[in-house]
C-alpha cells in the first residue's frame, strides 16, 4: 500500500463540492501509530478555502495531492526541500475569505508546543498541548486590537505565529514554519487532534491568472547558533522616558566616555511631534551636534523613531491617507493627545526622512518603532503584504547606511532589512502589570514576560541572520521595585541570549559593587549553541557555548523557592560522564561578594546530580568541564567566567583588570603547563 493510500485508509473524508457552504467531515485513527515520525505525521494532507465569487460564498475542502479544480480556482502541491508548496491560481476574480491547512495528529503524551506570538512585544512560552492562551477581556479590545492578533485569529487552541517547535516526551525536538505573504500561523486543536497551518486571507481580492504560493517544511531541532555582530549600549527610555533634552544627553554621553559600549541611542522625546521627525525646542543645537558628540565619545549614534504612526495634532497627522486607530500611549503628549494613527507615507518622504537623519545628522544606529501599523485596516491585500511592502520601503530608504533595529515588529516580518529585531515585550519597574495580565494583555509591559520570550525565542531562532534585543537590562536600585534576585536575572539572562545587550541605568549612581558588576560584562561574545529545557512551568535549565566554553544555567521566574538538580539541562553536546559544575558569579550567591568577586574562600564545585535551590526569581550559572580535562573552571573577572579571554590567551582590552580565575587539573596531571600560559589563581583538582 503506498504512502498516500495508507494515510487516507485512517480517515473518512468527505470529498470536495463547487456546492456553496459545502462542509468536511472526519473520523479519528482507531488508535495512535506505535511510533511518531514528524516526517509522516506533521505533514497536511487537507485544505479548506472560502472564498466569494459571483455574489455567492464558496467553500471547498479537498485533498492536498488530489489537488483543487473548480470554476473559479485551481490549485496544487509540491513536495520542495523537506516541506510542502501550495500554490492557488484565480480562474475568475473572487474574494477570499478563509484559508487552512489541517490534519489529525497524534502527538505522544506530554509533547509540548511553543506558542511563538504575532509580534515582537507578545507573550511567547512553552505549553503543553492540553494548555489554553488566556483570552483578552472585550473592553480591551478597543486599544488592543491593533497591536495583536485578537481580531482576526479564530480562538480556540494553541496558536504559534510563522514558526513554531514541537518537544516531545523522549525530549527530541523539531520545528516547523509557515511561509506566505500573509500572515500565516498553526493553531492545535487539543480537543479534536488536528493541527493546522492557516492564512490571514480575509478580504485578499484575486484577480483573473493571479497565483498565491503558500509554504511550510518542518525540521529537526540543531542547538547551533551563529551570529557575529553583538553591541553593547545605552538608552535613554527606560530612565527618562520622553522627558529628555540636550543638556541630560551631553551630560550623558560624557558619563559613558569611560566605558567600551557600542551603541549610544536616544529615545522618544527628541522630535516635534510622533510623525514630524525633527527635533523639538528642547533640542536647539540640533540633532546633528548631538550625533557628533556621540561619535567622539567612539560610539554609534543611535535615534528612535516611529516611521508609519502619527499623533493627532502633528503635520503629518493632517496629511493621512488613512485614518486608522494604531495604539495608545499615555505617557505621550503629557497624556493629553495618547492616541497615534497609521501613516502611509510615499517613498520620496520617507527616504527624506533617512537621508536627513543619517546623512545629514550622522546617526548610523536606527531604532524603528510600532512595525506592526502598517498592517493595520481593511484593504484589498493582506495585512501580511501591506506590512511585507512597508519594509520594502524601509530597505529602499536606510539603502545600508545605518543598522536598524526593529521593534513591534510581526513576525512575519523579522528578516531584511533589519539588523536586530525586539523579541520581548518592554521591562518594567515592576515585575508584571497584574492589571494587564488580569485583562488577557498578551502584549503588556511585563519583565517576567520579556525573560520568557527571550529564553523561549533563541531557542526558536525566527530568523538566523537577525540579532535578537531582548530589551535593557536595569542593575540599579533607584527608579524601580523589581526584586533583587528578578534585576540580575535580566542582566544573566540578556548577556547569555542578547546579542544588543542595552541598559539604562546611570553608572555613576551605582556605587562600587553594582560599578563592578555592570563592569563584568565586558566583551560581549556571541553565542554559538544554546537549548533549554522546561524543568516545570516557569522553571528552565539553560545550556548554551560561548567563546568556546560550556555553561549551564537555571531560572526560577516563579514567585516561590525551587530546587533543580545539575544535569537537568543536559543536551547533545554535553556527553561527559563526569562532568562538574563551577558557579559563575553572583553577588547572591556563596563564594561571591556583593560585587561579584571571590569571598570568604574558593565556591564549591558541583557535580551532576546536585541540587540547587533557587530563590523566588533567581538565576544562578556554572561553567560546565570535563573533570579529565585540565580546563579553566571559573573566575571573578566576567559573568561568564572564560570570556574575558581572547584565542591566545590574553584578556580582552575591555575586562576587567582585577580579577582572578580558577583552573581545573585532573589529579594525575596536577602540574605543568595551564591554558593560556599563566599561573592561575585558584586551582581545583579532581
């Protein structure tokens, strides 16, 4: 029996009708198959589409390589590299209305799916199939429903955006994408077994030969990460928000001169109005003299702006093409005028604006706010296309000459022209709104939130050659009321998976010991490898490389102690039998002062097996190394003990100069040489 024949003998189906409102209808495999192979089980093999044609509702569902002809439609499927290509041609003209691909798949018991959400700001996790999303409570909608999908996904079941990935029990992993012009995302469906690919296709009008390609493939999980360009900065916004003038920004720019940042970006409230991108009265010197000064400092000048909303009362608000509610922000305009618009502006005025910031400003770091507007209304394209053909504009207009960040961005969208994308929703004073969470906001400000997608999502790895901003990271202890424990985690956890890894923060109102451990993330490596794994909700084992060391880490972002054991993160490329644990530093944790350097006698190692108990919201890292192996252990002299290193054995120019490491010497092999050619400080045997 062939492959095709032998999953059609598992279904009942009732076939294709040109019968306006024609229904499907299905019965479930007797029992599950003894072994789930991706290959043949996450594979659609049906289609519904509705759509309008001659006044009247159409509805076919048929099968996949059957294919479709009727009076108004035809389509077909290939098999392409791993995957499925759909591709639908118009024979007359019609208005679609529905699109989805589906099939009855029998996951194992306790397979978990990550629910990768519309854009960058939303809430992105790990659940189990039987798990629900929390709904947004009605009243909200009214300012929500631009910035999320709350409008135009059917509810019901786990719902993924353009990638997602499946764990299964065994802990083997894989995942799979959705490629269209559309807005394209998988819904599962725990309550029938059917897992599904659909498009946001609502109102598309298809013209006569016009052809609509739609594409998923699935793969298996490879820890491997490659990425090249980590930054370091600072930002003005979560510290001063749009109360910022030029004096605070001289003044500003001089107080980082002492520090090897990458990046020096000044946030929202430079500019007339959102919409009028020039610079207000606060700014007389010019946005120009403030580029310079930054430059000299030896830095990248970076700028915000917000390229496709308006705000009422601005020049550009009195030239809409489109009057669209987009959002609400109080904290604009004083609170008096919160509301922002969507704004289609033509590619003469938006390379205007680029070539006035860049080239006649000298900004060469460009932070792109609210990417989601130019999706938002009713046209006769997609959403999906609208937002597709605004970035062409934006690539058009930077034309290479700046980086460019991101932000509010669908997914869909993460790729060219962009250089990094926001991942997280914004930190917060605050470690959640309970008040936005009580509303069923997905894209709230939410620290926890912004820890959750960032694990989550490098996992995900949306787009390879896009970095990830995993939003600032806060060590101080003014102008907040996050928790101790919750402030370094964002810092742990933005230096382990940020490639910008931005702060706010004031250095000079530090004091020496949060002095020293801002200081100790200096180099900035990228990341080469990195998994996680959910030892139960809310709780996750981290295992990633850098600069050619191993580390492991473990969060709690719950509000109440846990316990871990060490190996629970163990993944492929951890094979040592017997493997110990070094704790990095940690101004909570023993071993360590309050400035992260070694106190009151060498910490302990660990070995597999261990239990660590994490406190509410804590995150604690070990450097992993095999016991056979004399290898560097540990040390005070960067967060994650071996980065300060170069190749040949140096430290970088920018760590820290006082510090001392740890290095590891089998019992056997006790003397002689160490890595990189000098007298460690500590030595830990064994």
């Amino acid at each position: 029996m062939s492959r095709r024949s032998d999953f059609l003998s598992r279904f009942s189906i009732v076939s294709s009708s040109d019968s306006p409102g024609a229904d499907f209808s299905f019965s479930y495999p007797a029992a599950p198959p003894p072994i789930f192979v991706p290959g043949n089980e996450f594979d659609f093999r049906r289609c519904v589409v509705e759509y309008v044609a001659d006044g009247r509702d159409f509805r076919h569902d048929f099968v996949l390589d059957d294919g479709l002809e009727c009076k108004h439609l035809e389509a077909w499927c290939e098999l392409i590299d791993g995957g499925r290509t759909v591709k639908f041609v118009a024979r007359a003209p019609l208005v679609l209305r529905k699109l989805r691909f589906w099939a009855v798949v029998r996951f194992p018991e306790g397979t978990r799916m990550t629910v990768n959400g519309f854009q960058g700001w939303t809430m992105t996790q790990e659940l189990d199939l039987r798990e629900k999303i929390r709904p947004l409570r009605r009243f909200l909608r009214s300012i929500s429903l631009p910035y999320g999908d709350y409008a135009w996904v059917d509810a019901g079941g786990l719902v993924a955006h353009q990638k997602t990935m499946f764990r299964l029990p065994d802990g083997s992993a894989f995942s799979a994408a959705f490629e269209s012009d559309a807005y394209g995302y998988f819904q599962w469906d725990d309550a029938q077994r059917i897992l599904s690919a659909a498009a946001d296709v609502e109102g598309r009008v298809v013209e006569p030969g016009e052809t609509m390609r739609f594409r998923w493939f699935w793969r298996f999980y490879e820890p491997r990460r490659d990425f090249s360009r980590p930054l370091t900065g600072f930002t003005t916004w979560y510290n001063f928000y749009n109360r910022i003038d030029e004096n605070l920004i001289l003044r500003l720019i001089d107080e980082y001169s002492g520090f090897p940042i990458d990046v020096f970006q000044i946030d929202d409230g430079w500019q007339r109005a959102i919409g009028d991108w020039r610079e207000n009265d606060k700014f007389k010197g010019g946005m120009g003299r403030l580029a310079r000064a930054i430059k000299d400092a030896g830095f990248k000048a970076g700028l915000w702006l917000a390229p496709f909303v308006c705000q009422q009362g601005s020049e550009a608000f009195g030239r809409l093409k489109r009057k669209i509610v987009a959002g609400f922000n109080p904290m604009w305009a004083g609170g008096s005028k919160p509301y922002f618009y969507r704004y289609d502006p033509d590619d003469d005025e938006l390379r205007r604006i680029f070539d006035r910031v860049i080239d006649e400003w000298g900004f060469d770091f460009l932070k792109l706010d609210f990417l989601y507007a130019p999706g938002v209304g009713e046209e006769k394209i997609t959403r999906g296309e609208r937002l597709l053909a605004a970035l062409e504009q934006i690539g058009r207009a930077v034309d290479k000459r700046a980086s460019v960040l991101a932000c509010g961005i669908p997914c869909r969208g993460v790729g060219k022209p962009f250089d990094y994308w926001r991942m997280g929703p914004d930190v917060g004073p605050v470690a959640d709104l309970k008040i936005g969470k009580f509303l069923g906001n997905r894209e709230r400000i939410s620290t926890l939130n912004a820890l959750r997608n960032v694990i989550v999502r490098t996992r995900l790895w949306l787009a390879p050659g896009v970095g990830h901003d995993p939003d600032v990271f806060l060590l101080r202890d003014y102008k907040t009321r996050l928790p101790h424990e919750l402030r370094f985690s964002n810092y742990w956890i933005n230096v382990v998976c940020g490639d910008l890894l931005f702060t706010s923060d004031e250095p000079s109102r530090y004091g020496p010991d949060l002095s020293r451990l801002y200081k100790m993330h200096f180099p900035h490596r990228p990341l080469t490898s990195y998994d996680y794994r959910l030892v139960e909700d809310d709780v996750y084992a981290l295992s990633f490389e850098k600069n050619g060391m191993r580390y492991a880490a473990f969060v709690n972002l719950t509000a109440a102690r846990k316990r871990v054991k060490l190996g629970d993160e163990a993944q492929a490329w951890i094979r040592w039998e017997n493997r110990a644990y070094f704790p990095a530093p940690h101004p909570l944790s023993a071993g360590y002062d309050a400035g992260g350097r070694f106190s009151g006698g060498l910490p302990k190692p660990f070995n597999r097996g261990d239990v660590v108990e994490l406190a509410p919201y804590a995150t604690r890292v070990f450097v992993v190394f095999d016991t056979d192996r004399r290898c560097l252990a540990g040390g005070d002299g960067h967060i994650l003990p071996g980065c300060e290193f170069e190749p040949d054995g140096t430290r970088h120019p920018h760590a820290l100069k006082e510090a001392k490491t740890v290095f590891h010497l089998p019992k056997e092999r006790a003397s002689g040489d160490v890595p990189y050619g000098r007298t460690p400080d500590f030595v830990v045997e064994g």
